[in-house]
C-alpha cells in the first residue's frame, strides 16, 4: 500500500471510531516515511511516549508487588550494630 492509500485508510478507521487500527495505520505511515521496509516492519510493539511523562527512565515499566505482599519493617537505628550480650 502506498502513504496516500494508508492515509485514507486510517481517516476512514477514525470516521468509524476505530481508533486502535487508526493508530496501527498512523505508524505504518511514519514508518514508511523514515525509509523503513513495510513488510519487515514490526509496529505491535510501538507505543508513543504519554504526555507528562517526560524524561529519562520514565518510559520503563514499573514493578507491582505480587498479591497479598506486605513491605517488611523498617529496623530501628538505634538498636543496629548492637549485640545482646553484656560487656561487648
């Protein structure tokens, strides 16, 4: 398919509210204007950057604890390094 084909295609997905094949189109499109090969293209895993979400590190995945996770305690400062026997 060529840009303009593509183009129409994915105003035509947008006039019907599909806008997930809208933004599969739209990335095609980029894709073929920065020289890649269509067919060689692998667009499932592009995903743009959302906005307020800016800088580095920001587009890695946070970690979620597992269910039912509890964060251990936190040691107290003042007994630390202290050992229970007497004259140490």
């Amino acid at each position: 398919m060529t840009i303009e084909e593509l183009r129409t295609a994915m105003e035509a997905a947008a006039a019907r509210l599909d806008f997930e094949e809208a933004q599969r189109l739209r990335d095609r499109i980029s894709l073929l204007r920065g020289g890649a090969d269509d067919s060689a293209a692998d667009t499932a895993g592009l995903t743009r950057q959302q906005p307020g979400a800016m800088g580095l590190g920001t587009s890695q995945q946070r970690m979620t604890p597992p269910e039912g996770w509890v964060k251990p305690t936190k040691p107290d400062p003042m007994t630390r390094g202290r050992s229970r026997k007497p004259g140490r």
